[in-house]
C-alpha cells in the first residue's frame, strides 16, 4: 500500500473510526518517541544536555536565593529616557521605501520599478 493510499483509506474513514484511528496514531507516535529518547539516553547522546540542564537548576538556586532580599520598585532599574536621544544613531537606506524585487509578479505594471527590459 502506498503512501497515498493510505492517506486516502484515513481521508475516507467515519468520524467514529476516524478519532479511533488518531488515538492509536498518537499512542503509537509516543511510543516511537520514548524510544528514541531511551535509545539516546543510552548511547550518551543526550549527556551534553542534561548537564546543560544541571548547570541551568544550579544557576536557578541562585535567582531562589536572591529572592528572599527585598524588593526594588522597576523604576530603580530604568534610567531616564531623553526625548530625541537616538537622533542620527539610525540610518535609513536610501531605497527604503522601493518595492522589493522579490515581490514584482504581484504588483500592478505601474508600481514597478522599470528595468532594462523594460526601456527596449
């Protein structure tokens, strides 16, 4: 059977049969998927990340701890804002509001840009 096939049998199953179906599917799927974990466990392939996992526990006992000291308002942590401050920090390119070539199929012939093609 190939695979358009059984596409088409699940396409064509009653709602009952159908919700049966996709139970079994999603039992079946987790199991493949506990598999693989338990095969990657015992390989050593997961080692890396349960001691990334370890390092990232210990580095949350610490966040625990520094919540037992008091509390500070937000705004401690927010320096003042000065109006027009990034003034001349951002720069816009020249053609920044031009069409973007990608999108040239999907727009009306007077809105693109004209190309060498174009003047012939």
């Amino acid at each position: 059977m190939t695979l358009a096939e059984i596409e088409q049998a699940i396409a064509e199953l009653p709602s009952q049969d159908y919700n049966r179906f996709r139970e079994w599917f999603e039992e079946f799927d987790a199991q493949l998927w506990d598999k693989q974990i338990e095969d990657d466990a015992k390989s050593g392939r997961l080692d890396k990340l349960i001691a990334e996992v370890e390092k990232e526990i210990n580095d949350l006992s610490v966040i625990e701890e520094r919540r037992n000291e008091p509390e500070r308002p937000l705004r401690e942590y927010l320096h003042k804002r000065k109006f027009g401050s990034a003034k001349g920090k951002i720069k816009f390119a020249e053609d920044f509001d031009e069409p973007l070539e990608d999108f040239h199929e999907y727009m009306p012939n007077e809105n693109k840009p004209s190309t060498n093609s174009d003047h012939e």
